[in-house]
C-alpha cells in the first residue's frame, strides 16, 4: 500500500509567504514593471485570444519625467480641464479620508476605511462612464461618488450615521448607496457584488437598453466562489460589463499570493474564460482613464466584458480596525515602486506648464476648507455619541412591500 511504503513522502501542502514580514527590507523585485508607453493598445474589437500578452505586464503611461507617452497617452488626449479636474477629485478624496479618519479615532465614528494610494482608480474610471451606468463597488471606491458630484456631507451623514444620512443607520460606516450617481449599495459581504454587476449587466441588454456595468473586487476577495461565477455568466452571455480588480497586494491581513494562487497575474484569471483581461499601473491617473475608456467602449459596442486589474498598494490600513504593521514592514508603502498617484498627475501637469507647488498648496488649502465646512455642518447634525440620529423605527421600513405581522407587533413593542 502507498501509504505504507517508506519510500514514498508523506503529502505536504504549500502555504505562499509574502517576501518579506514586519523587521524585514520591503522586496518589490517580484513585480516587474515595464518602461511607460511600451506595452501596445489594441483595437477596441480585438479577439481575447490575440491579446493575451496584456495580462501578464502593465499598461504605463506616465514615466518618471511626468511625461504623457505611448499608443494609450495618444488614444486618450484629454483636455486640461479634465486633468486639472482629475487631481482635484483625488485630492478631495484624500483629504476626506484624512479627516473621516481623525473623526473616528475621535469617536465620532465607529470604524473607517481610507483609499490612501489607492485614489486615481476609481476617481479616473467614474469619468469614464455615462449616466445611467451602474458601479457595484466595494469600501474603496469612494472616488467614484467623489468624481461624481456627489455631496460630501452627505458621505459624512452616513459616516456618522446621523438622522441626515439617506441610508438611516442602516449601513456600516462607508457603505454608501445612490443610484442616481450610479454606485450601487455597497454590501459588507465580499464578493457578492461581482456577480450582481454581471447580472445587472445582462438585464440591460436584455431590456434593450444602453448602459453598461462594473464591477469591483479586491485581489483577496477574488477567492471568494462568486468571482467565478461571475466570469462564468460574463463570458457565456458576453455580458456588458467591465470586471475591475483592484490589487493593492494586500488582503485585510494576508498578501496577494493567498488569493491568486498559481495563476501568475489576477487577469489571467478571465483568459480561461475567454474575456479580454488588461493590467493597468493603479497609481498612474492617465493610464487608468486610458484603460477605462478602452472597456467601457468595448462593453457599449456589444463585444462583451473585460477583465482590468490595477496594479497598486494599499498605503494605509485595510480599516480603521487593521495594524498592518503586525504582517508587513513599516517601510514598505514607501517602497512601493509605482509612486504616488497624486504626485505622478501633479508632476505631470508641472511638466506641462499647467500647475505649481504654489498652486497645488493653495488648492490643498482651499480642499481642507471645504471638507472642513461640510464636516462641521454633518456634525451639527449628530455624530456617533452625539446630535440627532435615526429613529428605531426605520429598522422596520424597506425591507417588504407589505409588512408582515410579526414585524408590525415587534415595531409596535418597541414603540413605533
């Protein structure tokens, strides 16, 4: 018997270890980064099978001169008022986040997620969507209600979950809803949104409309069995979608090698599903605009959805109730080889002759300024211990069309 005979090891199984852990040098070596405007952009109707390559390097378009090359920088040529605009989303993002974080750690909140290093993803796709399309996003895609118009207070109403916010307490902090600005309800549990923004997607095509979806996953939620069971329905019925995957490297508390397995890149995985699957550099503003132009055209033309990993890191903690410097080194978001995607757009539009230091300190001023005046007009209203809240009683609402009884006794118990 096998399981007898010496000669033959016992079965062992390989856990992936990150490179390096906290004490250790950050060691980004196994991320190779091609030069900025060298990987080649294909035809909107290119076959999946004839663009395989992009998968497996990084579409750059800003190199380390802040200048805009290769095919992709050709293709988006955006005015300067797009651009000018684009850093300003990210650094209202910022500065939101900056002071959200400062409120919980006040106790105004009970928890927060920052996008830190992470803006120019969803502040660079918003822009390039129509109204009427649907986002199912994740807690890191404020960006795309930012890029949107959406108000600020009325993030900060669901923050502190005060009698303002829209959502009535009935969402953790950061899982925003408005279905005017596209961003469907975040949902605290992982992964299910991919699948919905796929059938979201197909009820589109189905009723003969013209709007597309996407959807958004992180790189460790991407093990989760609803990932692939998006790509199955997406690939089959060649659905209007784009399926986004943000890899920042790190789950709340385990790399990226826990979740991507053997499959060498996180779009690779849509090549066994027959989907186009692009990286992009996450931290580079242009390329990101540049990708997301490229799939959301693909989508709107009927050829079906595409697979987009960004490439980027996650600066800060996975929340506000995270340490990351309990499994990786203190050093290492400074070491992350992509840069800064504010610093990048910023550097770029002073090559340009566009923006200064002095400018981009007075904008700075002028963003603290309004996120300050909208969080003290959201704290007038309440915060977490404090000010006016939700009644109980709309715990009881929008969950059937006709209450049943056992709810209607349970709401009038509680006196409501």
């Amino acid at each position: 018997m096998a399981d007898s005979d010496p000669r033959i090891a016992p079965l062992s199984l390989t856990v992936p270890e990150p490179a390096v852990r906290p004490g250790g040098q950050p060691d980004f070596s196994g991320v190779p980064i091609p030069r900025a405007g060298t990987v080649r952009r294909p035809a909107v109707d290119e076959e999946p099978e004839a663009m395989r390559d992009l998968a497996f390097t990084i579409i750059r378009v800003l190199n380390r001169d802040g200048a805009a090359v290769g095919p992709w920088a050709e293709a988006l040529a955006l005015p300067d008022d797009e651009l000018l605009t684009g850093l300003r989303h990210m650094m209202l993002l910022r500065i939101y986040d900056a002071r959200m974080m400062t409120a919980q750690r006040q106790q105004k909140t009970s928890f927060y997620m920052q996008h830190l290093g992470e803006e120019a993803i969803s502040c660079a796709f918003a822009r390039a969507l129509s109204p009427g399309d649907m986002n199912f996003p994740t807690y890191r895609q404020a960006g795309l209600l930012i890029a949107g118009g959406y108000p600020l207070s009325e993030m900060m109403h669901q923050v502190y979950s005060n009698d303002g916010d829209r959502l009535r307490g009935r969402q953790l902090p950061v899982l925003y809803s408005s279905k005017p600005h596209g961003f469907f309800t975040v949902s605290g549990n992982l992964a299910t949104q991919f699948l919905q923004a796929v059938g979201w997607g197909m009820a589109s095509a189905i009723s003969g409309d013209r709007k597309i979806s996407a959807g958004w996953i992180g790189d460790g939620s991407t093990a989760e069995s609803d990932f692939h069971a998006a790509l199955v329905f997406a690939s089959t019925y060649k659905a209007p979608v784009v399926l986004n995957i943000v890899n920042n490297q790190w789950a709340i508390s385990t790399f990226q090698g826990i979740a991507r397995g053997g499959a060498g890149t996180f779009a690779a995985r849509g090549l066994g599903f027959g989907i186009p699957a692009l990286r992009v550099d996450g931290n580079d503003y242009l390329a990101v605009r540049a990708v997301a132009d490229w799939a959301v055209a693909r989508a709107r033309a009927n050829l079906g959805p595409t697979v987009v990993e960004y490439v980027t890191y996650r600066a800060g903690g996975h929340s506000t109730s995270d340490d990351p410097n309990a499994y990786r080194p203190a050093e290492e978001s400074a070491a992350w080889p992509l840069g800064d995607p504010v610093v990048r757009l910023k550097a770029h539009l002073i090559a340009r002759g566009l923006w200064s230091e002095e400018r981009h300190a007075q904008a700075e001023a002028e963003i603290l300024a309004e996120v300050t005046a909208a969080q003290k007009a959201a704290e007038a209203i309440g915060t977490l211990h404090t000010g006016r809240r939700p009644s109980p009683r709309d715990m009881f609402e929008d969950v059937y069309a006709q209450m049943p009884p056992h709810l209607r006794r349970q709401r009038q118990e509680a006196g409501f």
